[in-house]
C-alpha cells in the first residue's frame, strides 16, 4: 500500500512524443538513434489492442522480446521529448533527450483545478528525484552499436555507454 503523496513509477504511462528537429537535417552518418522505453504492463498497451507504438508506426528497429519494450527511431531531430502522465496522480513528468550529447531536461506538471490546465512547476525540488530515476531507468537509447543508459547520478554525466550484445 502506498502511502499518501508517494508516486509509483509503475503509474506512469507514455502518453506523449514529441520531436524537435535539427538544424542540420540528417545525421551526416545516416544512422538512426533507437529510443527504447519499458512501459509497465497495462490494459492500454496488451493484445488485442493496438498500443500507443502501434499508432505511430515509427520504429524500424525489433521490438525486444523479453518485458514490454518499445522503440522509437529518429534520425533527424535534435531532441525528443517524452511525457510520462500519472492519472492517479493527475501529474507530469517530461523527459527531453538531446540526442547529440544525451543531455537531459527533466520538467513536472501538475493539474490544477482552479485553471482547468496542467502547469509547469518551476522548482525544480518538486519533482521526486527517486520516481525521475525510476523512470529513466525505464529509457535507453542505442546508436552505432553503443546503449546510452539514462540517469540523473552526477557521476555518470547523464549517460553511461557500452556495446549492446
């Protein structure tokens, strides 16, 4: 049982993608950056239903057949941008990755009644480190051979990378 004003990661659904295109266009190498995300097991996203993927019909890459991965394939876009909302929570999280250097901006938004609308916190200590890392941990992103694993953890600069086997 969960305790009041704690947020589960498991109650974070992707429900949003957005891409912010290049200035250069292409990639010079015509590699594709491959963004996998796990999304917990859910009536949304289980056969027979087509999930929210299945509509977008944007990933050339295999899905992995192991858990509930996703992908999202990009070549020529600078950022993209992820929503994670909370329905129980009425909260949420976006997570945009820079995909050149896998730079992360992390925002919150929650609902308010007063204004019928979700706004932008602007202190940045509103967002819950723990469930933020939950969810990057559920993100990763592989380009030339190489998996980017997300994290907030100054140690790692935001990303760690090794071959992808």
């Amino acid at each position: 049982m969960m305790k009041e004003g704690v947020m589960d990661v498991a109650d974070f659904k992707l429900t949003t993608v957005s891409f912010l295109p290049s200035t250069e266009g292409r990639n010079q190498d015509g590699q594709d950056y491959f963004i996998y995300i796990k999304e917990p097991k859910d009536d949304y996203s289980s056969a027979p239903r087509s999930s929210f993927f299945d509509a977008l019909e944007i990933s050339k890459e295999e899905s992995i057949k192991n858990g509930n991965w996703r992908c999202i394939s990009t070549s020529s876009n600078q950022s993209v941008e992820l929503h994670f909302r909370s329905y129980a929570d009425k909260r949420i999280i976006s997570v945009t990755i820079n995909l050149p250097s896998y730079q992360l901006d992390i925002s919150s938004y929650a609902w308010y009644r007063q204004r019928k609308a979700f706004l932008k916190l602007e202190c940045p200590e509103q967002v819950c480190q723990d469930l933020v890392e939950g969810l990057l941990q559920r993100i990763f992103v592989k380009y030339k051979g190489k998996t980017a694993y997300l994290s907030l953890k100054q140690s790692k600069r935001g990303v760690t990378s090794k071959n992808f086997s």
